[in-house]
C-alpha cells in the first residue's frame, strides 16, 4: 500500500521536508488567529494513507484504534476502543489513530520532518469516516493547533470563532467532550466552511471550535472510498511554549538572581 512505498534511501523523508518548507510561510500567515485552507492539490500526501493500510493493522491488534460517535445526548462526543473489524463499524461511527507515529515509521518520518521544518513538538493522528455521516465529529475544540492532511475520500470542515468561556471548571480548549456541549447559538456564524479533496491541507488553531461530516457530494448520493486524513499536532500549549510562560519565568528567574524568595 501507499504507507510501504519507498524509494531512494532518505527519499520520503526529502519530500516531506520539502513539502513543510512550503507549508511554513502559510501557516505563519494564520498562526494562532485564524483558520485557512493552506494548500491543494498537494501530491505529498494525497493517497498516501487509506482504509486499506489501517484495517489490517487495526484488526489484528498490531494498532490501537477508537471510536468517536454522538453520546446519546446527540450534542456531545464520546469515545470507544474499536471493538470488531475497523470496516464494521465505520458506518457508524469516525476511527481514529492516536500517536499514529508510534506504530508506522512512515508516520513517524512525517512527524520528524514537521519538527526539523517548523520547530514545534509534533505528534500525529489519523481519522477514518465511511461516506454519508452528516456527524463525523461533533463541535470541539482541541489543546492543539492542527494541521490536516487530506489523503483518501472528502470530507467537509466548518470551522467557527473561540467560543465565551462556558461554566466554571469548563475547560475552553477542550469544549465539547466529556459530556459538555457547544450549541449553535454558542457558535454563531462559521469563519470557515470548506471541504476537502486528496491533496488539500487545513490549518485550525488551537480553541476554535470545528466541526465534520462527509455529506459532501453535491447531489446528495454518498458514494466512493471513506475519508481519511492525517492530522498534525503542534503542541505549543502542552509544552508551555507560550509568551506568557516565558514572561512568568523571566519574572522568576528575576526574583531569584535579586535574592527574593519564590
């Protein structure tokens, strides 16, 4: 499959180098303020991952896989090992991969190259979602900024500003899950409402509430392969790459060379 090709010893990972080094400027036009579909068309990574290359690995236990679907609230999102072949239960629900690097070297080149190209810690995971679901993946937000590889099917993305902070002890960037909710009168009007072919890469910061499903043919009648895109994690949060840490340590580090205890 696409995940065993290979070429020239070094060959991939040149071309994933490359293709970040495209990506950089993009992305820094964006970075933390706004959505945008960065890239199309981009052949690095189109056909690249697929059902195929996943099920097998995930159906033999080689591959931990989840399951996301709607709660029976129908608001909220809730997850599952995937139990039975990773083919049954698409239909119903979205699968997903986490730390997919860690199981496929060729994901784990990919991951490799984001860090030497854009210079944040980056892990990756992959999402699979039959055709058809009007829900893939309900409103959330995420403590990353992500950057989503298209490679098989399409799948529609409708991205919306940071919602008001909800009740306390409500985490904002990690808003729909666990039992919490984002209403539409909560999210408003999308920024950004796109659907993604082969090739196409999306960039959504961290805290902006997203939204999927692949009710994407423009007649109504889902056919074709099931969507599956690679999602990057740039973990500037999780790594307290921030200014606000780094003001916090500065202040520190200057009260302890003054001789002021912390």
């Amino acid at each position: 499959g696409p995940l065993g090709r290979s070429g020239p010893p070094g060959g991939m990972a040149s071309e994933w180098r490359a293709f970040f080094s495209r990506a950089a400027p993009l992305l820094a036009k964006s970075w933390q303020r706004a959505p945008r579909l960065a890239m199309t068309g981009e052949t690095t990574f189109m056909g690249r991952v697929s059902l195929d290359d996943i099920a097998p690995l995930v159906d033999h236990g080689k591959m931990f896989a989840g399951s996301a679907a709607l709660g029976a609230d129908k608001r909220s999102w809730t997850s599952a090992p995937v139990a039975g072949p990773l083919a049954r239960s698409l239909p119903k629900s979205t699968a997903y991969v986490n730390n997919a690097g860690m199981y496929l070297p060729a994901l784990a080149e990919v991951c490799l190259a984001a860090v030497e190209e854009l210079g944040w810690p980056t892990t990756c995971n992959v999402y699979l979602s039959a055709p058809g679901m009007e829900v893939s993946v309900p409103p959330h937000t995420d403590r990353q900024d992500v950057f989503v590889l298209q490679t098989t099917g399409t799948k529609r993305w409708t991205v919306y500003r940071p919602t008001p902070l909800g009740a306390e002890g409500t985490d904002p960037l990690r808003r729909g899950k666990e039992g919490d909710a984002l209403s539409r009168e909560l999210l408003g009007e999308p920024l950004l409402d796109v659907v993604l072919a082969p090739g196409d890469a999306l960039y959504v910061p961290l805290g902006f509430p997203h939204e999927t499903n692949t009710c994407t043919s423009a007649d109504g009648v889902e056919e074709g392969e099931p969507s599956v895109h690679i999602t990057l994690n740039f973990d500037s949060l999780i790594w307290g790459l921030s200014y606000r840490l780094l003001w916090a340590a500065s202040l520190r580090a200057a009260r302890l060379a003054s001789g002021t205890p912390d």
